[in-house]
C-alpha cells in the first residue's frame, strides 16, 4: 500500500468513521510501499486496527467475520507450479468453493484483460467503449488539484486502471481479497490506480471525496443495493460523475427480493440528484466464462453528474438514537428496516461466506434499524445463464 492513499481518498476509520488512520509498517515493500501493517484509527475510543496484507488494506467494520470468512482465501499458497496446483485441484467437485470462486476471477481477469474472442471482439469492446467516452467527455484533469475516481465492486481492477487514466488517481475496492489482490497485481504498474478491500455499503472515506465514482454490474449482485448506491452517491462531489451499469440480474442468493432495485426506480433515484449525460437503455456487457462460452448481459449504463445541492436526500434514512449505545458521530448506520439477522447472512452469501467461518448469530445492533419502505417492482430474477456471473459466491 502506497501511504498516500490514507489522503488522497480522505479515508476513515470503517469502525467509527470519525477518526483518521495511521499506518503502521510491519513490513517495507519497494518505494515506500507497505507489504504488511496495520492501519489505526486515531479517534479517542475507538483504535480500530486493520491489517495490511500483500499490500491490500483489508478496512471492512466486521473484522472478526471477515476474517473468520477469508482467512482461507488469505492464507491460500500461491507458490506452487501451476502444474501442481492443477493437481492438487483436480479432484475438487465443479461446485467446491475453490473452484467456483477460482473461475469466477479467471473470468474477471479475461474480461478486464484478456483479449475477447474473435467472434465477440464488436460487442466485448462496447462496454469498454461506453466508459471511455462517458470519462473523456464528463471528467478529466483539473489544474490545481488532484481528481480521484471510485471504482465499487471492481474485482480484478481493469475499469479502476481506466479511472487512472483519466484522473489523477483512482481506487477501487470489493470484497474478495484474492480479486483485489489480484487487481493489484495487474495494475500495479499503472500509475495512480490502488485497490482495497472495502464494503460499498459503507465505504471508508469521507462524503463528497470523488469526482468520479463508477458502480459497474454492482448493485445486482451486492446485498444492500439502496444501501450502496446511497453511499456511492454520498461519495461524490457535487458536479462529479457517477456512472451505473447494470443488467439488473438479481438474485435472492445475494440480494432479499424486497432490496432490489427496479429500472424505473434507478432511473426516478438519479433523476433527484443527478442530471443524466448519457443514457444507453441495452448495452453488451460480455462475460468470458472459458475458451468456448462468454456470457452476455445487456446492461442499462447510465452516466450522470451530482447537482449542486444533492445530498441532503438518502434513500435511506438516519439512525434511531438507542440509549446507552455508543454512537459515533459521522457513523449514519442506516440498514435498511427488517431483521438484521437475515439481513447479516444475505451479505455474508454475497460475498461466499456461508460455508467457512460461520458463527453463531449475534444479536443485531439495535441503531442499525429503520427506513421507508419503497415500492418494488424489479426487473427478472437471475435467469438461467449458469452461474457465470458470480459473482461473489462461494456458494
Ligand atoms: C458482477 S462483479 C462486477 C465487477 C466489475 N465491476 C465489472 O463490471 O467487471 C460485482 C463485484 O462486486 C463485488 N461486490 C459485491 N458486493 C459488494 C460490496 N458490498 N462491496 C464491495 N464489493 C462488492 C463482488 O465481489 C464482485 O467482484
Ligand atoms: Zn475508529
């Protein structure tokens, strides 16, 4: 990790959100970089310590279920000759967890690096095209100060990379430490791109810190959609970018049916706050699930810029103040309304958690309660693709 991300993202503690981190060095890597560490919270009460691990700051809130959950993926050798490691996988079932979520990062690498399939080389490159142009027309440089971009949910790192491009600088976050580690990797020559392991329900940095966020065929497969894209938007600068994309492929493997949010609903949420710039009703966004199979979805892709005045407005709303909890005071914990307890294990299938590293179930933390209800009416559930899109599952 380059000790520089703590400012430029504005970054805060995922724990309290109020205090600022201090980087710790456990282990140097080359230029200034840290290799391993821990990240510290400086708010009076709180000290929160994350990990920095392969260079990855893991800055989730729950760390004791993160790491219960990832210790295995965290902790997987990396050493072995391929030929080795092919061996010794060899005997996994098609559904073991390794397998799936080994696939599932093989199709995010081919689909952010690999070359597409002579066959689907026109529609692979249109999803890529989209973002060029919504980034070369509506955001760039800016004299006198730095422009940073957000990439959420951005797996193996290829639109974070783009972001950079165009932008100062860019970070992405996901959940799976191996697709941000291996993000990493393939970015790490590129200049200004960084990556971390963070939740887009509650990202750790500061309001109004981005000029450009990107939630690309995210909210589909996350577990909170109103959540993240209340916080994506509350991450944005006013007159900044934000761009969405989505096939609106839910499924109640990651998402309760009630959270999901419909085409018309998208649409009325930007039309609040954002004006739209472009606006592409069915755009191929191609999937590479192996040399002879790529999955296509048609995405909505939408671009649009924060208005001057935008924020007030959530989609959710603020916390019920509980006596006798502490509360930290930038921390809004806004779940939306229902139980907490089902509410808990659909984010932990979202991100493949169910079958390693289940604790028991802890009573929910009562300030987390409360939100309008909205009308639903959402588009398909996830149709019968197989499971190439993952996306998360190590289900
Ligand atoms: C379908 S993939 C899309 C990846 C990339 N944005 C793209 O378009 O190629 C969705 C990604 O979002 C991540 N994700 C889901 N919920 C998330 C959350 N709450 N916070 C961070 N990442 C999340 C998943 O782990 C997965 O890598
Ligand atoms: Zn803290």
């Amino acid at each position: 990790m380059d000790p520089t991300l703590l400012e430029w993202t504005r970054m805060v503690c995922p724990v309290c959100r109020a205090g600022g981190l201090r980087a710790e060095v456990g282990v140097a890597g080359a230029g200034g970089e840290i290799r391993h560490g821990v990240l510290r919270c400086g708010h009076a009460g709180c000290g929160a310590a994350r990990p920095i691990i392969d260079g990855i700051p893991i800055l989730v809130e729950d760390w004791v279920e993160y790491a219960s959950s990832e210790r295995w993926m965290i902790l997987r050798r990396r050493d072995l000759p391929a030929a080795i490691g092919a061996m010794l996988d060899a005997p996994l079932a098609d559904d073991h967890a390794e397998v799936i979520r080994r696939r599932h990062l093989a199709s995010y690498r081919a689909s952010h690096f690999g070359p597409p399939a002579p066959e689907a080389a026109g529609l692979s490159g249109e999803f890529a095209a989209f973002l060029e142009g919504a980034l070369g027309r509506f955001a760039g440089r800016v004299p006198g100060r730095q422009t940073v971009g957000l990439d959420a949910g951005c797996a193996t790192g290829g639109y974070t990379a783009m972001l950079a491009r165009h932008l100062d600088c860019a970070v992405g976050i996901d959940l799976h430490f191996e697709r941000v580690r291996a993000a990493a990797e393939e970015c790490g020559a590129a200049p200004g791109a960084a990556f971390l392991v963070a939740n887009a329900e509650d990202p750790p940095f500061e309001a109004e810190t981005f000029d450009v966020v990107f939630a690309l065929n995210v909210l589909d497969s996350t577990a909170l959609p109103r959540r993240v894209l209340d916080s994506l938007m509350r991450c944005l600068r006013v007159g900044g970018l934000l761009v969405v994309t989505t096939p609106f492929d839910y499924s109640t493997m990651y998402s309760a049916r009630k959270d999901w949010i419909s085409e018309p609903e998208l649409m009325g949420l930007l039309a609040r706050d954002f004006e739209v710039l472009e606006d592409r009703a069915r755009l191929p966004w191609v999937l590479p699930i192996h040399g002879r199979r790529c999955d296509v979805f048609w995405v909505r892709a939408v671009a649009a810029r924060k208005r001057a005045g935008a924020g007030g407005r959530s989609v959710m709303v603020e916390p019920i103040a509980v006596p006798g909890l502490v509360t930290f005071p930038q921390h809004r914990g806004c779940l939306p309304a229902g139980d907490a307890r089902h509410d808990k294990q659909d984010r932990r299938r979202a991100v493949g958690l169910l079958r390693f590293g289940r604790r028991g179930w802890r009573p929910p933390r009562p300030a987390q309660q409360a939100e309008t209800r909205q009308a639903q009416g959402n588009g398909g559930e996830r149709s019968g693709f197989g499971n190439g899109r993952d996306p998360g599952s190590g289900e």
